[in-house]
C-alpha cells in the first residue's frame, strides 16, 4: 500500500509522480473526494505538468464513477479553478505542484464556493478512505456513472476580476511579466486584454520543465531576469508569477523587490476604502506595516497562522474583506475568500496608474521596517531546537512570547518567528526590526541557538 503519509500534507496533496502517487491513486482521490463531499457534481482543473492532465482525467474518472458528474476546465491558473469552483458553485480539484520541480505534482481541493479543504475540514477523512480502498479494493461504482463534459471559464474568470478593479482611467504603464513557464502565460494575456498596458512577456510557454528557471517568484534567483528586464527597458513594474500562479511578485521601477508585506498593506487601504470599517487577515510573519496600515484606514486587523486554510478559515469566521501573507498569497472576500495573485496585481497596477509617481515612491509608505527575509535552516531535531530558542527567551526582560504557529518573541524594537516546516526537516526564520542593524543582530542571535 502506497505510504499516503508523504504525499498528503496540511491542505493538499503533494508528491513525487509516479515514485509516490500515480494515476491509479489519483482515481481512489477522485472517488473519495466524491464521497467526503457529498456532491453531484464537481469542477476540475490542471496546470502544464506534464502528468497533470493524465492524473487530473484519472481523478475524474474516480468521482464519475459514483455517479458524479465531473466538468473539465483544462488547463487553468489555481485561482481560476477557486473561480470555477465560486462561480457554478461546485466542490473544485485543482492538479498543480505549485513551485515545486517538474517530476512533482498535487491536488488542491475545496468544497463549492472554494471553501478550503485542509486536514481537519476534509482532507483527513479522504486520505483515511484512499488508504481503505488501496490496502482492499476500490470503491462500489454507481449503478449510474456521472458525465465528463469540457468548459472553457478563462474569460469569465478575467471578467470577473475585471470587474472588481476599475483600470479603465489609469496612465499607460509598460508592465514586464515573467511567467516562469507556468500558468500566468496562460491567464495574463487574457486578462490584461484592451487594457493601457504595455506588456513585456517573459517564459509564457507552458512548459512544466522549467526550462529557464525554477517557477518560484520568492527565490531571488527566480526573478534575476525579470529585474533585468526591468531595468533594460525602462518598465514601470515587474510581476512574476509562480508555477500555478496563484502567488504574484512584485518589483519596482527600479527593479527592486516590493515585500509582499507592502503589497498587503497597500491593497489593504484600497479594499477598505471600498468597504469601510472592514476586517483584515494577516498571518504572524507579515510586517508590522500591516496592521498599523489597516488600523489607519479604519480597519480591524487579525493576525492568524501561516498557510490558506488557516486563512480562509479566518476570513470565513470573521466576514474578512482581505487577508494577506508574506508568502504572496492574497485572498479576497469578493473571491469567495480564495487567494488571486492576480487580483493582487490588478490592484497595484490600479494603484501605481492611478498617480504619476513610480511604485517605489508609491509603496515607500507601507514599507516601513527591516526585515530578514525567511531563512530555512536544517535540523535533525525540530521540536529539540524549537525548545531551546523558547528556552533563551521566555526569561528576556520586555519579551512576549506566543506560540499561535511556531514561536513568536516581540519586543518593542524587534521581532521574530520560527516555526517548522511541514514537509522538510527545516526550521523557518523571519525577524523584523526598526533598523537593519537590530534585524541582523537578532538573526544572528536566533540562529546560533537553532544552528548549534
């Protein structure tokens, strides 16, 4: 029997393919996703993997065969899938590995309306009926099969974001966008159809070998040459998208990085000047910047744990407009609370061509203190390491610590977060500080201890 405990992780699925999971396990998710959601009908769509479109038909098949009808979007963005799964108000199987290599793949999975689908909303009880069926048999078809029909939803989904953005009075901006081969080749030119935008397309064919580089925007290696091609061309702003493209980076006019954490402030004031008084999300390795932002415009800000189901999850329970994280997912109450990168976008290219400034003068204003970046550590022993950094600090004078994902310190000039992966023997750090001096000193800090 297949060891589901590699590939199934907190809210999806995700592996190596064929050593980990093929299109015969894809066929056992398929019908357990059926049967866990209880639903006539679901929506499925992949990225350009080149075992994605195999795996995601297998997986059709699975949920056909107990008699639901299964609608193919094809090849489509994961937040085109969220889209697809809003709109016809259907369960949804995006199959995508995200930013992971090529011989990697993945579902992700929501109920209709894109509501999450995480290891304690779902994803348990479909592993626990794989696992049934794989060690004897597979499930009881339906006396009645359901039916695999094909939709395109590409321009509904760019109408829909269309239509929650207002660009039709903004400058002409030359725009550089660097899909790393990934699903922005796919979305970006539909969506910035008829718009006065001048775009620079880098590595929009799909292809899920990566053949330029790895489809992972975060990475400063990953966004070498959209900066160049920035700063070659004069370009206004720089987007890259990861392999899914469901995250969106930023880089300036300058062909600077903009944090994500500025990102999030900057939409942020933008959706609350749309709904005043509104509630925020923002996870605990965000900036300060953001829920001081969000408090100036009248906001509630409220911090949660790292990854989309927490997010979601939150902004269901809170009526959230927007939630951020430093990662570069953005999610959106007029989204059915799914995270769009290309929302995200939107809205900075409304922002940016709405003035006459550049975007670093712009985003200067939600970019407000130093910060470390995330720096992963390996360790034979996270839980050991974790208590040691407890240790060092639970007795520091003007410390508070809280432990809502990993360990959190904060002090009135700094802070920090380290918390485990998930899926490797590493350890995350983030620190934050008033001047970049304080940041590297409490980096240095903290990593003597988690690296001793």
């Amino acid at each position: 029997m297949p060891d589901l405990s590699q590939i199934v992780k907190a809210y999806d699925v995700r592996g190596v393919v064929p050593d980990q999971w093929d299109e015969a396990l894809a066929e056992l998710f398929g019908a357990a996703f059926a049967r866990v959601t209880d639903a006539d009908a679901i929506v499925v769509g992949h990225d350009m993997r080149p075992s994605s479109p195999g795996l995601a038909r297998a997986f059709a098949r699975g949920a056909a065969s107990l008699g639901v009808d299964v609608t193919e979007i094809g090849l489509c963005s994961t937040d085109q899938l969220y889209f697809a799964s809003g709109y016809l108000d259907l369960p949804g199987a995006m199959f995508t590995a995200s930013h992971n290599p090529a011989r990697y793949n993945g579902i992700k999975m929501c109920r209709a309306g894109a509501a999450p689908i995480g290891q304690d909303s779902g994803l348990g009880e479909i592993r626990a009926l794989v696992e049934g069926w794989a060690d004897g048999g597979a499930p009881e078809p339906a006396a009645e099969p359901g039916t695999i029909t094909q939709r395109d939803v590409l321009h509904d989904y760019a109408a829909h974001l269309r239509s929650l953005v207002d660009l039709t009075a903004i400058r002409p901006l030359k725009v550089v966008v660097d899909a790393g081969n990934g699903m922005g080749g796919h979305t970006v030119p539909t969506v910035f159809e008829g718009l006065p935008l001048e775009l620079d397309a880098l590595y929009f064919e799909l292809d899920g070998t990566f053949p330029n580089h790895e489809a992972n925007p975060l990475d400063p290696k990953n966004i070498v040459d959209l900066q160049a091609r920035v700063r070659e061309t004069g370009a206004d702003i720089g987007l890259a998208f990861d392999g899914d493209a469901d995250r969106c980076f930023v880089v300036d006019g300058r062909g600077e990085p903009v944090s994500p954490s500025a990102i999030t402030a900057l939409v942020a004031s933008r959706e609350l000047a749309k709904h005043p008084g509104g509630t925020v999300i923002h996870n605990c390795i965000t900036s300060w910047s953001v829920p001081e932002v969000v408090k100036e415009n009248g906001g509630t800000p409220v911090r949660t744990r790292v990854g989309h189901s927490f997010i979601k999850a939150e902004m269901a329970r809170t009526g959230a407009i927007f939630g951020g994280e430093h990662s570069a997912h953005y999610y959106f109450r007029d989204f059915w609370n799914a995270d769009t990168g290309m929302l995200a976008a939107l809205h900075v290219l409304a922002a940016l061509g709405g003035q006459q400034g550049p975007l670093s003068g712009l985003v200067a204003q939600y970019d407000r203190y130093a910060a470390s970046g995330e720096i992963n550590s390996t360790v034979d022993d996270q839980t050991g390491r974790m208590e040691a950094v407890k240790a060092a600090y639970e007795r520091r004078e003007g410390a508070e610590l809280d432990e809502l994902d990993g360990l959190t310190v904060t002090t009135a000039n700094w802070w920090f977060n380290l918390r485990p992966s998930n899926t490797e023997p590493l350890l995350r750090l983030n620190v934050e500080a008033r001047d970049q001096e304080t940041a590297a000193e409490v980096r240095d800090e903290v990593l003597s201890i988690v690296r001793a």
